[in-house]
C-alpha cells in the first residue's frame, strides 16, 4: 500500500450566494404589502435611510384652497357639536367586546371573574373548546357556578358565542330568534350531517315531517352562523394593492407601474457629510459605511424587482392580448417557461416574479398567476386554456335549473359540444378546484 502526497489542480462550477443576491431574491418574491412592512423595517434600523410615501395630490381640492385664500376645510358643524364623522373608530376584538358587554352586567366579583375566564377561554370562531373541569378546578368554583356564567356568555352578542359544538351554538341562535321549533332542534341535535350532504329526503323520511315543511327547517339551519365570532374580529381587512396597471390607449394596452401610496426611498446626506469629515470617529465611520451599503442594496433591489416584474407584465399582456379585448373566457395557455424564454431569463425568476403579484385589468384585479394555465387541445386543433375551461363550468353551473343540477357527465358533454374534449374526472377536478360542490349536494328541493 502506497501513500503518496501530491498536488492536484481541478475546476469547478459553483453558485455562491451573496447577501445582497439572497435580499434581492426575497425582495422580488414579496407581494406590495410585505415589500412596503419589508421598506418600514428597514427604516427603523437603518438611520441613513430615509423613507416617504407618495400620494395623488387632489387638484381639485387644491386649487379650491388657493382659490380660498389657504382657508383649511373645518369639519366642526354648527348645527351639532357633536360631529359623528370627527370620531375615529377603533376596531375592537371578540374578547374586549364580550368583556365589555359583561361589565355592564349586574354580578358579583366571582361571577365577573368566571364570565371573564370563559371568554378568555373561547376561540376564533366563539367556541368554548377548552375542557370544563379543568377550568372549574383552575378556577376552584362550583359546577353550577361556572354553568350559569356560561349561560350569561352565550347570551352576549355576537349571538351564538360560548358554544360548545355546533349543535349548541346553532341552537342558542334559533331561541334567540324566538323560533323555537321541536322538529327543528332535533334536526340540529341529530342530522346536522346530513344537511351537509344536502339528504333533505333522507331528514324528511326519518322525522315523519312534510317535505316541504322539512325543506323550510333545513333552509333556516343553513340561514345561521356557524362561527359567530368571526362576526367581530379584531383583524383588518387586507386589500390587494395591484402591482401593474393595464390600460387600453388609442387601441394598445399600456403596462406601467403602480405608484400609487408607494414609498420613495433617499439615502439620509447628513451622514454622507460625516464620511468625508476627515475629524469623525473611525467606529462611526465604520457604521455609517455598512448601514450605507445597506441602504444602497435595499434601493438597488427595489429597482430591479419593479423593473422585472414590469417586463413579466408586459409579455403576460403580449401573450394575452385576446384576453385584454375581449375577456376571461378568451385567456390562452401560457407557461412559466414561454415569459422566462421572452425576458431572458430563468424559470425561477419568473416564478419568484410573479408570487403574490396582482395586476389592474380593464377586466378587474387579476393575480399574475391566473394568467398561467396548462393546454388542452380542441376538436378544431386549436388549445384552450384550464382557466378558460373553468370559467365556462363555472357560468354553466351558475345558469343550471337548481331542481336539476348538472353532473360532471352531463358537463362533459356540454364541453364536448362546444368543441373542448374534457373527461368526467377532469371536469370533476376543476369543479373542485373552483370549491363547487357535487349536483347532489347543489340540488335544491
């Protein structure tokens, strides 16, 4: 056995990923939303970083004020000091509002102390899921105590909270009503199962009760809330803030950038000033030098994602002309693959370019990704689109006689006559795909 040493000279191909290629991936991947928290992070960390939101002036409103010699509008009205519209509006939680409406109620400590405890107790949906004896044991209480605080709970609005399965909660909501019925709280207790699988026959048969009479009970479950507490959720509302916007100028469609509450970005030159500063600590310069850097890779990224998803904009824009002229059902089949090949650029970019991106369409608001969809060819030899395909079940269903719903077959069919061979079991996965549920379960009696 040998053992020599030697040198050996070889080459090698290896991707080396950069902080700032790693930041500029990310940053191309977020949607606006998390770009803009991504921006208000990076500003409250990075003091060289000074950052501004642009806004449309109103020049109405202002030309109004110039004509007025700069008189501000005041909002006080004379006629009512007390103005509805000069006060602001915060959004509370289910707990706090529950809490709320407990401290109005006359109890003692205790009981205050237990309604409090079971409201803290409840989920997002306004159920109480947590075991009961252990919180009577936390609590060190009796049974009958914690039941009535419980009763008080579900008597609070949203109507329905402090519930234990949906049985109660739905229960609790029909005698708020004032509607009690016994056939209707049987059928609550017992087939809620069966209402999901729409078997109103099946109810009808079992509780000896008309059909029509069991059609008007099975409609009135289904009129309740299921999860009254979403109904007072301290969650805001997000919106979608299109990334591009498409608009139809002497007959060509235009693609340009959303600037609309975007942030503009400067690069602070007080601390530009203390770099050239010959006299400045070298520890400050250090710092000044790397938050810099920083600053100048935030911006240089920002650029470049606005600038590449403009590009996968306008060829979606290209490629789906039809679409833009005539509408959703006109949309062709288009790959991540055929853009990257237009830009000149990797499969992935693209895919990065395109996640939670959204677009403003003389048709409405349409993500990026809606454009995208696989080919399915045609009796005239021509490709249709699965998006397409899937607007034309979903208008067909829509226009459908609810007594008699069509079935996946019968849909099929309906494709097939308009030229677009699709079979049952992929009309069945588009269906689902659109959350549309079975002929049985969409049949109305």
């Amino acid at each position: 056995m040998n053992f020599n040493n030697r040198l050996e000279l070889t080459q090698s191909q290896k991707l080396v990923m950069t902080t700032q290629l790693k930041q500029s991936l990310s940053i191309l991947n977020m949607s606006k939303a998390e770009l803009e928290e991504e921006i208000r992070k990076e500003s409250e960390e990075n003091p060289l970083l000074d950052i501004e939101r642009k806004e449309e002036v109103n020049w109405e409103a202002y030309v109004k004020s110039m004509d007025n010699g700069y008189k501000r509008e005041s909002n006080y009205n004379p006629d009512n000091d007390l103005n509805l519209e000069n006060i602001i509006r915060e959004d509370i939680n289910l707990y706090e509002h529950l809490s709320l409406q407990i401290g109005l109620y006359k109890i003692n400590d205790i009981e205050k102390e237990v309604c409090n405890y079971i409201i803290d107790s409840l989920d997002e949906d306004g159920y109480l899921r947590s075991s009961e004896k252990l919180m009577i044991n936390e609590l060190n209480i009796e049974e009958s105590t914690f039941l009535d605080c419980l009763k008080k709970v579900q008597q609070l609005d949203p109507i329905g909270v402090g519930a234990r399965n949906l049985a109660e909660c739905l229960t609790i909501q029909i005698k708020n009503l004032g509607d009690y019925d016994q056939d209707l709280i049987n059928i609550i207790n017992e087939d809620l199962d069966l209402i999901a699988l729409n078997k109103v026959k099946e109810i009808s048969k079992k509780h000896k009760i008309p059909m029509q009479r069991c059609v008007n009970l099975v409609h009135k479950i289904k009129s309740l809330d299921p999860r009254p507490g979403r109904l007072c959720c301290s969650e805001k509302t997000v919106y979608v803030q299109p990334d591009v916007i498409v608009e139809k100028i002497d007959n060509e469609f235009v693609v340009y950038t959303n600037e609309k509450d975007a942030y503009m970005l400067r690069i602070n030159n007080f601390y530009r000033e203390i770099l050239k500063n010959s006299s400045s600590d070298n520890d400050a310069k250090e710092f000044i030098k790397s938050k810099l850097n920083s600053a100048t890779n935030l911006v240089k990224n920002i650029q470049s994602r606005n600038h590449t998803i403009l590009k996968i904009a306008e060829t979606i824009v290209s490629c789906q002309e039809e679409f833009f002229n005539k509408g959703p059902q006109f949309i062709k089949p288009l790959k991540l693959k055929d853009i990257a090949h237009v830009i000149e650029c990797h499969e992935s970019t693209v895919s990065r370019g395109v996640n939670g991106k959204y677009m403003l369409t003389p048709f409405g608001v349409y993500e990026f990704k809606y454009f995208f969809s696989s080919a399915i060819e045609t009796q005239s030899d021509e490709m249709a689109s699965s998006t397409s395909i899937k607007k034309i079940i979903k208008e067909t269903i829509k226009s459908e006689n609810k007594k008699k719903p069509l079935s996946d077959e019968q849909l099929s069919k309906i494709l097939k006559e308009s030229g677009i061979s699709v079979a049952r079991r992929t009309v069945a996965k588009y269906r689902e795909a659109l959350k549309i549920p079975s002929s049985s379960k969409r049949k109305e009696y």
